[in-house]
C-alpha cells in the first residue's frame, strides 16, 4: 500500500488505513494537487496489519468475470426524474430506505461547496445527494456514523465510488459490525477530480460569471434545464435565475482528465465484477436498445450484483420504468478498464500551480487533447449506430495496458 510504496497510483484516498488504526499512527496530508494521502507515524505504528488490510488498493476486480442482471431504469416520478441526473435510481432506493426508518449516505455539497459524504434521513437531504458531482468527496464522516445505524439495526443505503464502498466495507468486517441491513451502491466512475482545482473553479464563478451583487446558492454539474443528454453545468443565483455555464464548464475539464487523482489511471475495479448490491450509470445507448419507454428526461443503467440486490430490486420496480438490458449494450468503457492518463497531464498541473491565472490554464485545458475531442465527437453517432461497443474495445487494444 501507499504507506509502503509512497507511489500515488496505489492510493485513492479512501482514509481507511487511518480509520482502522488504534494508534493514530496515521494521519492525512494534501498534496499540491488538492489529493489527501496517508502519512505514516513509524514511531506509533505497531506493525499490526490491519491497514493493509482495510486497503481497497490491494484488491484487484480487473480481471473477475461476472454476469450481473443490467437493466433500463426510469422514475416514474416526474419530480425525481427533473431533479436526478439520470433516470432517478438512487431516489428510487433511498425512498424504499427512509420509508423504514433508514438512513442513506451520499455526496453533498456544503454552503461553500465543498463536496462530503452526509447522513440523510429526510427528502431534503436527499435532494442535497442527488445529481453527479464530478469532485473527490470527503468520507471521512461515514465511517463511524454508518457502524452506529448498523449497530442499532437501521436500514442503511451506502452510496460512492467503487473504492470507497470497498473501503467502507472493508472496515465493517474488520470492526465486526452486522451489515443484515446494509445496501450498497457504487458508480460506474470515470475518476475523481481534484477538490483544489474545483475550489478554484467555484471562486472563478463567483468572481468574474456573477452579476455584481449576488451569490451563488446551488450549483448542478448535471442540469436538465436544455436536455438530459447536453450534461449542462448550472450555478442558480440568490435572485432565483439559473445561469448555464457552457462557456466555462467544469465537466470540460473533468473530462479532459488532466485533473483526475492519479490512482484512477489504474483502478482496480473497472470490471462486472462490483462490491456493492447495485452499479448505477448513465444509460445512452437507448437507441440500439430499442427501449420500450421514453428516454428524454434521462435513463440509468443499472447492475443489480447480488441476491440481496435483486430481493431489494424487485421491492422497489413498481416505481419505475424497466427493461432488462444484454451486456453488449449495456457496454460501457469503464465496465471493463480505467482510463487512460492523458499525455499532458504533467504540462498541465506545471502551469496551473506556477500561474496566478487560474482562469486562463482552466480554460485553455478545458479543450482537452485532440483524441478526447475526436472521441466526444463521434461516440454519439457510435452509439446510433450500435458501433460504440467494438469502438471502445479497439480503443482498448490501440491505447490500453496491460
């Protein structure tokens, strides 16, 4: 693990190593980046293990078969479905839990929008959960507020990316904690974003995109205001007015990767083979689907893992538009490998933390490389023409390692 190699690509920031430990021996640091990292007290540490074994780094689903069932989802309800990034499975499964008395964990911006795992009980805060946040979220505060709802047999729904679930799990078997009434949920993850340079970002917004008075009181990296399939960057104002961001979106950015935790260019768990009860995403390839229902307004694809997940899942389909899906158009990049660190990422952080003009590094970056802008080009038209699969399985084999 990190604390042995000190090599970044092994650790995803999980903060488990420094949960597990029962000597302190192991605090955070942030690096240049905006990435936490453990740091290692030799003085304290007993040598005992158990941080390596709570490490998410030291598994590996890369290579694990699996055959989950795949499905089309679509909310019913047309409030959950405006205010969700997709199709609303993540309401859909937080209802069934609140509805018993349970509690759901998810990422949430605070009033500076700083992004954090919270603990909701009530539809308010899982408004605050929903929609994608293409930032790194802090989980630091999950850990021992989900062992005490376990512990006092409360219905629990754990939302995240595939390493932290891991993380999270990994840790309540260690701690012995029951997990009969535990749910978990994780994405199918492009990476996480710095938090450093999303700060930066939010200050920019408030700066130079804000008529002069007002502040920013939501921000929605996902709005539906044009379409679902535009994937629009919203800030609203205090004056009730939501401002696009087309012209200087952070998904842009997100997705040239040049701000991606170094550790996600080597997941180890972009694979069918999933931790949690359910893998949620985004469904696009609804035309060579054929669905059965209309797909504006957004649609997740949605792996159901385990049979705890299918006992939950046939619970809650009345409250949704359904219809299974094959693997082969269920296909998606990050189903079968991370992505690719691109070439000038190193370029890139050079300049942004040697310029004082932020704007200017975020916005010539946010073009990303010549392949990415071919890539988002074509994969549309990919997809019409049910070509995306072999598409992506060639990219593999041109710029995949092994």
């Amino acid at each position: 693990m990190y604390t042995e190699t000190k090599n970044i690509h092994d650790c995803c920031g999980c903060q488990a190593c420094m949960m597990i430990c029962g000597k302190n021996a192991i605090t955070m640091s942030v690096n240049e980046e905006g990435f936490a990292y453990p740091v290692l007290n030799s003085d304290k540490c007993v040598r005992c293990g158990l941080c390596a074994k709570v490490c998410p780094g030291e598994k590996d689903y890369v290579r694990e078969a699996a055959d989950p069932d795949i499905y089309a989802v679509k909310s019913k309800s047309g409030e959950v479905l405006q205010s969700s990034s997709s199709g609303g499975m993540f309401s859909i499964l937080s209802r069934w839990i609140l509805d018993r008395g349970g509690v759901v964990y998810g990422a949430a911006f605070d009033e500076s929008f700083r992004l954090s795992h919270i603990r909701g009980e009530t539809d308010r805060d899982i408004l605050k959960m929903r929609t994608s946040k293409y930032v790194e979220s802090d989980i630091s505060g999950v850990y021992e507020a989900a062992r005490s709802d376990l512990l006092a047999g409360r219905y629990v729904l754990l939302t995240g990316t595939p390493c932290q679930i891991s993380a999270l799990l990994a840790w309540l078997k260690m701690r012995h904690v029951p997990t009969d009434t535990l749910y978990t949920m994780d994405v199918i993850c492009h990476g996480v974003p710095s938090r450093k340079v999303w700060a930066d970002y939010v200050d920019i917004l408030r700066k130079d995109f804000l008529p002069s008075g007002h502040r920013i009181t939501g921000i929605n990296m996902r709005s539906k205001k044009v379409s679902w399939e535009k994937q629009e960057v919203a800030a609203t104002l205090d004056s009730g007015e939501v401002k696009l961001l087309s012209d200087f979106s952070f998904n842009r950015l997100f997705l040239s990767l040049n701000i991606t935790r170094p550790s996600c260019f080597h997941c180890r768990y972009t694979s069918y083979q999933r931790v949690s009860d359910f893998t949620l995403g985004d469904f696009w390839n609804f035309d060579q689907a054929r669905l059965r229902f209309d797909p504006r307004g957004g649609v997740n694809e949605v792996l159901v893992n385990t049979a705890k997940g299918r006992a939950l899942f046939e619970q809650v389909r009345e409250n949704a538009d359904i219809q299974p899906l094959t693997k082969e158009v269920a296909w998606q990049p990050h189903l079968e490998y991370p992505a690719k660190e691109p070439a000038g990422r190193a370029k890139f952080w050079n300049e942004y933390l040697s310029s004082e003009d932020k704007k200017a590094v975020i916005s010539r970056y946010m073009k990303g490389s010549f392949v990415t802008r071919v890539i988002h080009a074509v994969t549309p038209l990919l997809r019409k023409t049910g070509l995306y699969t072999i598409a992506g399985k060639c990219y593999k084999l041109v710029f995949g390692k092994k």
